[in-house]
C-alpha cells in the first residue's frame, strides 16, 4: 500500500539519520582519545593514555596520528556539503595518512619512554591503510567505485573488530598473535569508529545501505542484529566465565556454547518468522477488505449506470408512446373518415393524410432505430459537398427570411461511404435545431472540410465510442444563436432531452444524428457557449478522392417492372403477407405464402417449379430463423434469390452469419417502390445469369 511505503520509508530516514549522529560521535570519541594519547600520555607523561593497563601495548604516536588525522578527515564528510572543499579535505587526509604509514615503515619514531615492543602492529596499518584508501575514493563517483570503497572499509573493520572482541575475552591470548601483539586496545575501537562512521557517510551504498532500507526485510534485519552480536559476545562470554571457575571442561563448554548459539539464533528466528506471519496475515487481511470495497464500488456504480438506464427508458417510452399516439390517432381518424365518407375527392383527401401519418410513424421507427444502432444503412460512396446542396435547398423552404443562410465547402473531391438518405436527414436535423435557437433571426453557415484524427482529441466526441485515427470529412453546422450552457449541452445527445417547450421538439434530432455518425464509424462533436452560438459536427472517414468530373461508385441501375415471376413470401404476420402479396400480385407476380421457415423448406422441396425468389422475414417462430432460411435456401437452390425483410437487422447478427451479408434488405415497414426496385433488379440479375 502507498501509505505503508511512504511510513517504512520515512522509518528508514529517521534510522539512517540517527546512524549519523552515532557516527559523527564516534569519530569525535576517536579524535579525542588520539589526541588524548599524544598531548596527556606521550607529552605528559601520564600512561593511563598511552597503555590501557601496565604490560598492555601502547599506542604510539604515529597510531595517534593517522587516528587523530582521519577521524577529523572523516568528520569533514558529514558537512551539509559534502562536495568541493570538503571533499578535498578528506581526500588530504587520507593522503596524509599513507605519508605516516610509509614514514613508519621505512623510519618509525623511537621516544625515550618507549617500552620494549612498542610499535604499530600490522593490524593497525591494515586498519589505517583500509581508512586512508576509503577516504580518498569520493562520495560522488561512479556505483563500481562506492562498491570498492564500501568493500575497503569493510575489509578494516573485519580486521580491528578481532583485537576488541580478544580483549573482552582474554588478552594474553591476543598479545601472543603476530599481528595483533603491538595493537592496543584504545587504538582498535579508535579505528572501528572511524570505520564505521566512513561506512555511514554513503548510507546508500554496501551493506549499510540494506541495514537501512525501508522494506520489511531490512526492518527485520536491524531487529535481529543486536541479537546476532550481542548474542555471541554474552554466552562466549558467560562460557569464558565458567571455564575459568573449572565450572565445565573445555570440551564440555564447546558444546554447551554451540547449542546456545543455535538456541539463540533459532529463537531470534522464530521471533520474526512469527511477526513476518503477522504482518502477512495482516496485509492479506487488508487486501481482502479492499477487495471487498473495490466490489461494493464498482457494484454502486453499476447500480447508477443501471439507475440511469432505467431512467433514459422511461423517457425513451414515454416519448415513442406520445408520438405514435398521435400518429395512431390521425390514421385511425382518417381511415374512419373514409369508411364513412361517400365522396372519392373526399375519401383521397382522407387516404393521402393517413399515409403521410403512417410515413411519419416509419420515419420515427427509424430514427429509433438509427438511435439504437440496429437499423440498416444503405452506404455509398458519396461526394458529401454534392448531397449538402440539395439539402441546403430543402431547408431554404422551411428557414425565415429573417436567417442568413452561408456554405462554406472546401471537400469537393472527397469520397465518402455513407448512407445518402440518413445523411440528408441528419443534416437536416442539424440545420432545424440551428434555426429553432434563433427565433429572432441570425446566421447559419454549413461547411466542410478535411481534417486528421489523432488519440489526444477523441475525448471531445459526444459518443462513448470515438471514431480511431485517420482522415475524416468534418460537416460543420454553426449558428449565433441562444446557445446552451454546459449542463444543457451535455444532455443534448440523449433520447428525447430536448430544452424546447413541450410540444415543439421529440427531442430525437440530435441523438439520431449521433446514432448515424457511430454506425458510419464516425462520430459527432457539439461545442457551445450559452448566448455565444452553437458548433455542431459530423465526422465521416474518407474513403477515396476522385478527380473533379469523376463519378465516385458505381453507377445506379434503372428499375424496371418485370413481372410473371413466382415469388415465395416467408412471414408469420397475416396482415404483412397479405399486404406485400398483394402488392407483388399487382405487379403481375405469382405469390405463395409460408408462416416460418420448415413450411418454406417444404414448399421448397415439393414445387414442381421452384420460386424465382423468395423473400423472408428475419425473425420468426420455430428454431430456424430468416438468416439460417437464407443460408440453406443459397446452399440447396443457388439459382432462388433470396431478400431479407424485417423491422431491425442486428449487427452482431449479420456478423456471425456473414453468408448473408450480401443478400438485399427490405426495412419494414416496407415503400412499395423500393419493394418494386428489389424484385426488379434481382429478376434483372437473375436473367443476366441465365
């Protein structure tokens, strides 16, 4: 956890620093006792400063020296800066101290008071050499050369630490050793704390720099050293004490020691192991709770998200239940009318206004539809500026006089692959929303360009799902009206939120412009400012640039009306069969009629002649729906054309079934004429094959 790094990490800087203040104490210590030695003891004449105990060695003044010089040597690198002069100034201190050693070696002093075997023993010169070496090597060089200097003050501190521990013990052992038999007592704990204060002075180099890590293993390790080292020095200690009292036999004491040490250490071990246990429980404990509460969140928040539907739905509902209501109602008025009326003038009057209903009612189906991403575009490639023009002419008829109406149109040989009629549409929604926000008249200016999407500007997209890089044809629609603030502006894509007074707007226009630019893998932009105006934009990637004349796709096919063909109709509505027989019968077409696809399939296999076509709804009751009819129909009769019909086609549905990709799609509720466009161009198609 952050919070628990942060608070090991501030433990290990209060440790570090009280190491340093341990360090600079001890290396003041071992300046006074070395200046003690040559200003009291060897000056003075008083030899409780030179020799600890009578007999015990001495001191001698070049020890006194190299100890006195760089324990002053090593303060200097516990300055605030640590850098230039002061550096300098350690480095002539170890310096210094390899000119005494080399003068002691080759010419060592002799004073008149010098007893027999005074002298610096070669553990002191390894001791002081180690130091003078460490000293000179900088804190600032390079990870290889601070490891070398950890390495050397490590190496003297190794070699002086056995002197101390031999005069705890027993000294007259420790004077019959070579190396050690002319070093004194005060000169070894001298050196060891100029060791270590050297050692302390990187504290993030060697092993120094694990003692005061903040991770648990180095907590551990500072929790275990006083046992590691105090442990050893109390039971030798006690095991010394026994064996001078004839208490136990050496041999005896051997393995009396040997098993406290493994008792000491194994205990210690146990110790940790129990509180490493503890504290893992204790983290496991934690990140468990947090899981919990990362469960309880994301839970609350599918709970808002779900909340939030449930809410957009009721709108959505209520919406689509007022409009069609109406829409129901002038239908049902108008064909009432007519069953009454005995006048033919009358009765078209009455036809015609009940068809531009039910047109209104399939127009709001589908901007449903397109809303939800589950309508069928009809994609082309387009020269977008070509289909603006129209458009502009369009809504010239329904814009006041009082609204200035510019085109700005700079994507003139830019393809794009895009639905024709849903684009008008769209369009068209943008330019009427422009106007409504200007009720006093003003300015509106349509214009295109071509723009390149990068990742850092997807966020401004009102969709969840922003277009992915590339070049896009950007529709601009900009007016100088009301505008809308923030809150307003960031409902304005959602179903049926409209700020207009009730009954003036379904509140659909822009969350179907929306639901269009996502399903021509584009997206929609709304940028305004209350009482500054409105930016709306639609971005449709580009397909193709053609040259000026050219003709972006292929050209159209002219839809003729052949008849005398036999068509299969696959539907379970009465009233949908009913309504297409007749109108392919009109057309000359001999018509049969199957409820769900094992009827069709049987009519199939017992025809005399088969269908030339056969037209099938997309969901129907039974295991095999229209998109499976189709697949089999392709795969027992390749010489059938097949057209797909329904009220939505899913996407993910036409994914799966990519056999079916390619057959034409009828969008119920179906126009007569592009029912008759379909036929026609599939009999055309079929006869070519022939």
């Amino acid at each position: 956890m952050p919070e628990e790094v942060a608070a090991a990490a501030g433990r290990a800087r209060a440790t570090g620093a009280r190491f340093w203040v341990i360090a600079q104490i001890l290396a003041i210590c071992a300046a006074i006792a070395a200046l003690a030695d040559l200003l009291l003891g060897w000056a003075g004449g008083y030899q409780v400063f030179v020799r600890i105990r009578p007999g015990y060695p001495a001191m001698v003044p070049e020890t006194a020296v190299c100890i006195l010089v760089l324990a002053i040597a090593t303060l200097c690198l516990f300055r605030p800066s640590r850098s230039g002069p002061w550096q300098i100034v350690a480095q002539g201190g170890g310096v210094i101290v390899l000119l005494v050693l080399i003068a002691e070696l080759t010419q060592p002093v002799r004073l008149s008071n010098f007893a027999p075997g005074d002298a610096m023993s070669a553990a002191t010169t390894i001791g002081s050499l180690a130091c003078a070496l460490t000293l000179l090597i900088p804190l600032n060089a390079s990870d290889r050369w601070m490891s070398i200097r950890s390495g050397l003050a490590s190496v003297g501190a190794c070699v002086v630490c056995i002197p101390v521990i031999g005069y705890l013990f027993n000294a007259e052992a420790l004077f019959a050793n070579p190396v050690y038999t002319s070093m004194a007592l005060h000169t070894a704990l001298g050196l060891l704390c100029v060791l270590f204060a050297l050692v302390t002075a990187a504290p993030q180099h060697g092993w120094i720099a694990l003692v005061l890590a903040g991770e648990n293993g180095s907590v551990m390790l500072r929790r275990l050293l006083p046992v590691i080292i105090l442990g050893p020095l109390v039971l030798c200690g006690l095991a010394l004490f026994a064996t001078n009292q004839s208490v136990m036999s050496a041999d005896f004491r051997l393995a009396v020691l040997a098993f406290a040490m493994i008792l000491s250490i194994g205990l210690a071990a146990f110790h940790f192991a129990h509180r490493v246990n503890l504290t893992e429980q204790q983290n496991a404990t934690t990140r468990e709770a947090l899981r919990r509460s990362e469960r309880l969140r994301q839970n609350s928040e599918l709970a808002i998200v779900q909340a939030q539907k449930v809410e957009a739905l009721g709108q959505l509902v209520g919406g689509v239940a007022h409009d069609f209501n109406n829409t129901l109602t002038v239908i049902l008025g108008n064909l009432e009318l007519i069953a009454d009326e005995a006048e033919a003038e009358s009765r078209v009057e009455y036809l015609n206004e009940a068809i531009d209903a039910a047109n209104h009612a399939a127009h709001l189906t589908r901007q449903l539809l397109a809303y939800g991403r589950k309508s069928r575009l009809n994609p082309e490639p387009l020269i977008l500026d070509k289909l603006i023009e129209p458009t502009l002419a369009m809504f010239g008829r329904l814009c006041p006089a009082t609204i200035a109406v510019d085109r700005s149109l700079a994507a003139g040989h830019v393809v794009t692959e895009i639905d024709a009629v849903n684009f008008q549409q769209s369009l068209l929604n943008l330019l009427i929303n422009a106007r409504d926000a200007m009720p006093r008249g003003g300015h509106i200016q349509t214009s295109t360009s071509v723009v390149s999407l990068v990742s850092g500007q997807m966020e401004d997209f009102e969709s969840d799902e922003p277009p992915v890089e590339g070049t896009y044809v950007k529709v601009t629609v900009l007016d100088d009206g009301n505008g809308m603030d923030e809150e307003v502006r960031r409902h304005a894509s959602e179903p049926f939120y409209t700020s207009k007074p009730a009954g003036e707007g379904s509140g659909l226009g822009l969350s179907v412009v929306m639901g269009f630019c996502r399903q021509s893998n584009g997206g929609l932009q709304i940028e305004s400012t209350a009482g500054a105006g409105t930016s709306v934009s639609m971005y449709f990637p580009v397909r193709d640039i053609v040259a000026p004349g050219g003709h972006p796709g292929p050209d159209q096919p002219d839809n003729e009306r052949p008849t005398g063909a036999g068509v299969l109709l696959v539907d379970d509505e009465p009233g949908v069969t009913r309504v297409v027989a007749r109108q392919l019968e009109r057309d000359g077409h001999k018509v049969s009629i199957a409820v769900n696809a094992e009827e069709a399939l049987n009519h199939l296999a017992r025809a005399k002649q088969l269908p030339d076509l056969v037209i099938t709804d997309l969901v129907m009751p039974g295991p095999i729906q229209g998109h499976e009819l189709a697949r089999r129909i392709r795969d027992l009769y390749p010489m059938v054309r097949v057209v797909i019909m329904s009220g939505y086609e899913s996407e993910r549905q036409r994914r799966q079934m990519p056999w079916a990709t390619d057959m034409p799609f009828l969008q119920k509720p179906i126009d007569r004429s592009m029912l008759r466009a379909v036929v026609a161009s599939l009999l055309d198609s079929s006869r070519d094959d022939d």
